[in-house]
C-alpha cells in the first residue's frame, strides 16, 4: 500500500472514532500527519509511518516532543498516537509508552471503531434474530 493511501486509511479511521475532522497540520513547526480537534482545549495528533525501520519509527516517534510540550503551553490537551501500517516493533511500543504515547498498527486503530472479527465470532457462536422477530 502507497503511504498516502495509507495515511488516509488512518484519517478516514480517526474520524469514525472521534467523530472530527482530521487534517495534516504543522504544530510548533513539525509536520503532524493528522489533528483532530475535538475541542479548542483537546486535541488528538497522530503520527502515520510506512516504514519498518527502528531508526524512522523513533525519528517519527520523536516528532511528539516537539508537539506536546508546544500545546500544552497554549492550554491544549494533545492524545498522542503513533500508528505502523504492520504491527509495530515491541521496543517502539515500549519507547511510546515512556513518552505517554500509544503506538499501535492501522489494523489495531480499526478495530477501535468495529473489530469485524470479534462480531463474526460472537455471531456464529450463539442465537441472533433479526429485529423483527
């Protein structure tokens, strides 16, 4: 998959959950792949990365601490969220979370809005009528 069809796989994801408008935005002057506004004073920045390299993810990784700190001076909360096209690598993850940042695959941020698997199973596995019945 090309990266920009990615990124707006990951946009078109983040507004079903937050129900905003994403957009790519420059903050503190780091190019953020996508901000959703929730709120004038909470925001959700989340950063998209293709690549499976260590050094690119923590470059990417990094771009949080430019972005953080500069929002909260202008009193806005900001989610951070660093999504991997693949499953990211368990070190990445763990870098994230030091940084009060999740990290997580495209796949995992889906499932936050509808985990057809889990549906699929629960449905095969016991009696559902239709609304009618």
């Amino acid at each position: 998959m090309k990266w920009q069809h990615l990124e707006q796989q990951v946009r078109d994801i983040a507004s079903l959950i937050w129900n905003a408008t994403p957009a790519a935005e420059v903050v503190n002057g780091v190019k953020c792949d996508c901000i959703l506004k929730l709120a004038p004073d909470y925001w959700v920045a989340i950063e998209i990365s293709k690549e499976i390299s260590l050094v690119k993810l923590r470059t990417d990784l990094a771009k949080f601490a430019s972005i953080r700190p500069y929002l909260t001076s202008q009193g806005i909360y900001a989610k951070c969220l660093f999504v991997t096209e693949g499953e990211p690598p368990p070190s990445v993850v763990v870098t994230g979370k030091g940084a009060s940042v999740e990290v997580l695959s495209a796949k995992a941020l889906s499932e936050r809005f509808f985990n057809y698997s889990n549906y699929t199973f629960v449905r095969q596995e016991r009696a559902f009528g239709s609304a009618v019945d």
